[in-house]
C-alpha cells in the first residue's frame, strides 16, 4: 500500500475522532519514511488530543527540523509547549511562526495570554490589539484583554455587544471568584455554561460549587464536563477530589494517568490518597514521579520529606524540606516540619542535628525556627519564644484539631469533668481554636479566649461560643487581668518557661491549668521539642506562695509526643 493511500486512510480515521487507530497507521508510514514531515506534525496532533503534551513536542520538534519554513508546525509546537507549562519555549515558537506568517491570527492571541500570564501586560495588550486588527469579528482578544487588567465592566460591555459568546461570561466569572465574590462568579459561569456546553466553563461552575459547600451540584458539573470530554483530565481529577468513597476516587485518579502520565496534578492526589490511607510506600513512589515531573513545585518536595520522616529518614527528610524552603522561604509550614525532624533527629544524634540547625540558621538568619532551634540545642533560653510561639500557631491554626486528634489529646474533656457547669465569667488563655471553650460554654457563663496567634482566634471565632476574644501575649495580659470567676490554660505553658509572673497574677480567682512533668529536680526544663516541662514541686510551690490554699493535682497523659504518651499534672487551684 503507498504512502498515499496509508495517509488518506489515517487522516479519515483522524477526522472520525479514532485517534488510536490513526496513529497506528501513522506509526507504520514512519517505519519507511521516519522523516517525513506531515506525518510527524501529524503523530503530534494525536498526541495533543490526547493530552499527551511532552510527546506532541517531540513529534512537532522532527517536523519543525524537516520542514523549518512551516509556520503550522511551528503554531503547533507552540501550543504543546504552552500546555505543559513552558512560557519561554512556546513564545519562541509563536514568533517563529510569525515570522514566518504574520497574519495568525490565533498565535498573536495566544502570545497575548502568555504575555500576560508573566504579568508583562504592554506586551501582551501590543498583541492582543494586533489579533484585533487582523480580524476585527475576532472577540476573543479583546475579552482576553480586559481579563488581563481585570476589567469586569469592560467585559460586561462585550456581554452586551455579543450576547451570545460564552467566552466573556466565562472570564468574568473567573474575575470574579478572585475577588472572592463566588455568588456572582457562580452566576456568570452558569451564564456560560447554557450558552455552550464548554467544559472550562462547567468546570469553573463546579469548583465554585465545591468552594461554596454545593457538594451535589458540583458533582453535577464535574461529571457533565466528563460526558463532553471521556478524556477530561481535570474533571477526573475534580470528581475524584470531591468523592467520598476512596476506592472509586483512586481509580478517577488512576485513569486520569493512563489518559495523562505527566499529569502532576493527579499524580499529588493519588499520593496524598494513598498517604491518608497510610499506604506509604505507594505515596513515596507517586511523589518521587511528582517530582521528577515538576522539581520546582515546592510542596511536592515537602510531602515528600514528610513521607521520608515516617520512615524515619531524618537526614533524606531534612534535604527535601530545606529544597522545599529554598524555593519558598516564606513558607512557613517546610520550616516547622524542617524543625519537627530536627527534633527527632537530635534524639538520634544530637551532634548531627546541631550541625544542621547552625548551618540552616547562617543561611537563613531571621528564621524563627531555625533560631529557636538552635537555642534550644544549645541549651539556652533566648529571645525567640514568643516569636515562635506566635508564628507556630498561625502557621497550625488550619490543621490543628486534626492533628490534636492524632495526638490523642485529652485536656477538654478532663477540664469538663474537673470543672463542671462552670459559671460567670471565665478566662481561657491560651484558647487556640477553642477546644476548652467549646467544653466549658454553658447558659451561665461568659468566656474570654485569650491567644498569641490570630490565626487561632479566628479559627475559635467560628465556633460561636466565645463572648469576647483577645489577641495578646499571656503573659502580658495576665499583668493587667481582668476579674473573672475562673481562669484556664490548657497545655499552654509548653511554651512558657519561667511562671512565676504568672501564677501570682492570676490569684485570686479559681485557677485550672495543665503543665507537662519535668523528669530532673529544676523548676522546669526546655526539651528537644521546643516545649518546656515543669517540676510539680515548683508549681505547687508558687501556687502557695500566691496565696491558693485549696490545691487538687490530676496526673494524667496529657497527649502522644512522637508516638510516645507525655505525662503531666492538671492544678485546680482555688483561694478557699
């Protein structure tokens, strides 16, 4: 059979949408001809379609090589680079082919979006303008471009002109949800969706569905944008994501990769699944393909390193998080897990551990726990606590009843029994998210969460059950403390050495508190954990000497530490 013949045949089946069987011809005319130019620019067409970014890119590179002066296969080339996220390689081969074709309409476009998407909006409104002058019926850039400046009236405008183009509803529902207006942005997209089934537009409307807790109706959308599209990647990845059951969302994940093996996104997923369900193994291979995949993604290296100080490879761990940090110091949350295996690392060996922690803080001088660290192994109780205090519990306030329940943490429920049906006005210092709060809230009281981190006290905010919350060091608030019928702190003085400020200033009222049992005769002792423990001897002591004469101590496992119970003593002090 010619080559002829082959082609036509191929190309038919192209045109039918049987991409598989096309290809297998196209394959057959390469294995006589492998550099024939069409059939190339052709395999990489197939491999668009099917999502297949890195490998379209090589076919359209051999085409590009045999046939330079192809402006097609330089647009095409283009379009794949885009798609798998390299801005720099698809500008350079939009120009090629405008060079080599001015008049593409569809490639100034296209170079407008990646103009903007790197924030250079002259260029991309220069190109924007040319796509408009080349064909003045062509809406698309000029919505693209009041999308780039965020102009929702002058895309409001466009609605106006063209009724009838999905496209502009779309960007403004897209404007909108940035502006965290989802009502609106919801609206907008649904506008989109009736005036054409378009998947980018119901998977917009179903995200904006997850965000708004309309778990059905996303769902809804997710699973109508599969029907458009059997190979949509991103509504897979959506349904898996918003599916209850584990197993059917590991298979979503699963042919999301068969359709897409570099899919980064799917592959994040599939691993963190895996890790929930404490397959660690399975999640340590799919991050490591994550990151051979995308090694600038900060977080995959992260979740990464957190799966390495499971296994209890400290040293592995700490280089994934310190990668991870390099990317983004800002991030706080690769600092505290960098901190936590420290940690364990100085169990293990406290020399190696010093060594790392001195060399991380020279490179990153103004990282709270880095220096807090370092002070801690050198035995020291510096400047930083408070510093730390604050910045740990920002960074924990999202995650932190999760991981209390991991811990086993058991102070609310004992407060409660210890306590009872409290009443008047009560004090909780230290409230954290609002734990003990949410224990002691009844008819008859009224309580003040008091906390270094803002982050905690928005989070026990949302629990309705604080009358008054205050942002404030405790010790400082406890200097000029109001009066009150009763005053709490549980597990908060882990992170407060010295008490002597503050048992006294609390006196007279009743006092219920929690502190960890320090194993030595000192007042109390700074641990590898960066918590403090306390002599009970020391407390009860300054408890007398402030004036309590009414004292009752309940020994009881405060939490798990490292996998280990942590042994504490909760005071109930009263003056009589």
């Amino acid at each position: 059979m010619s080559y002829d013949l082959i082609l036509r045949q191929a190309l038919k089946l192209h045109d039918e949408g049987r991409l598989d069987e096309a290809e297998r011809l196209y394959r057959q005319i390469l294995e006589t001809a492998p550099d024939h130019p069409v059939v190339l620019n052709l395999l990489g067409l197939v491999a668009q379609s099917k999502g297949l970014h890195e490998q379209a890119v090589s076919f359209f590179v051999r085409a590009v090589e045999q046939n330079p002066q192809s402006a097609e296969y330089h647009f095409n080339l283009a379009w794949s680079e885009e798609r798998r996220g390299k801005a720099a390689e698809a500008i350079k081969a939009y120009l090629r082919a405008l060079q080599l074709q001015p008049g593409i309409k569809e490639a100034r476009n296209a170079l407008g979006n990646l103009y903007a998407g790197l924030g250079q909006t002259e260029r991309a409104r220069e190109q924007y303008n040319q796509a408009a002058l080349l064909d003045p019926t062509y809406v698309e850039p000029r919505a693209n471009l009041a999308k780039a400046e965020n102009d929702i009236p002058a895309l409001q405008k466009l609605a106006a002109q063209y009724p009838d183009d999905a496209l502009i509803p779309y960007y403004i529902s897209l404007l909108y949800r940035k502006e965290g207006k989802n009502e609106q942005a919801l609206a907008a997209a649904e506008r989109a969706c009736a005036l054409s089934a378009d998947e980018s537009a119901l998977l917009l409307a179903g995200e904006l569905c997850l965000d708004m807790k309309r778990q059905t109706e996303a769902l809804g959308y997710f699973r109508r944008a599969l029907g458009l599209n059997a190979r949509s990647v991103t509504a897979l990845i959506n349904l898996a994501n918003a599916e209850a059951d584990a197993e059917t969302a590991e298979q979503m994940y699963k042919k999301a990769l068969d359709i897409s093996p570099d899919n980064v996104d799917a592959r994040i997923n599939l691993a963190d699944l895996f890790y929930r369900q404490g397959r660690l193994h399975e999640a340590l291979e799919e991050y490591r393909q994550a990151v051979i995949l995308a090694p600038e993604r900060a977080e995959i290296s992260n979740n990464l390193g957190i799966i390495q100080k499971d296994f209890g490879e400290y040293e592995e761990a700490l280089g994934l998080f310190f990668n991870a940090l390099l990317k983004r110091p800002e991030r706080a949350e690769y600092a505290l897990n960098a901190a936590e295996t420290l940690t364990l690392l100085y169990e293990k060996e406290a020399d190696k551990a010093k060594k790392i922690t001195a060399n991380w803080l020279r490179q990153m001088p103004e990282n709270i726990f880095a220096r807090r660290l370092n002070e801690i192994f050198g035995h020291t109780d510096g400047s930083s606590g408070t510093d730390y205090a604050r910045e740990l519990f920002n960074q924990f306030a999202g995650n932190y009843e999760t991981v209390m329940n991991k811990i086993e943490y058991r102070l609310p429920l004992l407060f409660k029994q210890l306590l009872g049906a409290a009443k008047g006005e009560i004090i909780d210092l230290g409230c954290g998210t609002g734990l003990i709060g949410q224990a002691l809230k009844n008819d008859e009281n009224r309580l003040t969460g008091v906390d270094i981190s803002s982050a905690m006290l928005e989070q026990a905010g949302k629990k309705g059950v604080y009358d008054k919350l205050v942002e404030a060091d405790i010790e400082k608030y406890c200097r000029r403390l109001p009066p009150a019928d009763w005053v709490v702190a549980a597990d908060v003085f882990g992170y407060v050495g010295r008490l002597d400020g503050i048992i006294p200033a609390v006196f007279p009222r009743n006092f219920c508190f929690s502190v960890a049992a320090a194993a030595g005769t000192d007042d109390f002792e700074l641990t590898p954990s960066g918590r403090y423990r306390h002599n009970p001897e020391y407390v009860k002591k300054l408890l007398q000497k402030a004036g309590y004469s009414d004292i009752m101590e309940h020994r009881t496992e405060l939490r798990r530490e490292n996998g280990r119970p942590v042994e504490g003593i909760v005071f109930v002090a009263k003056e009589k």
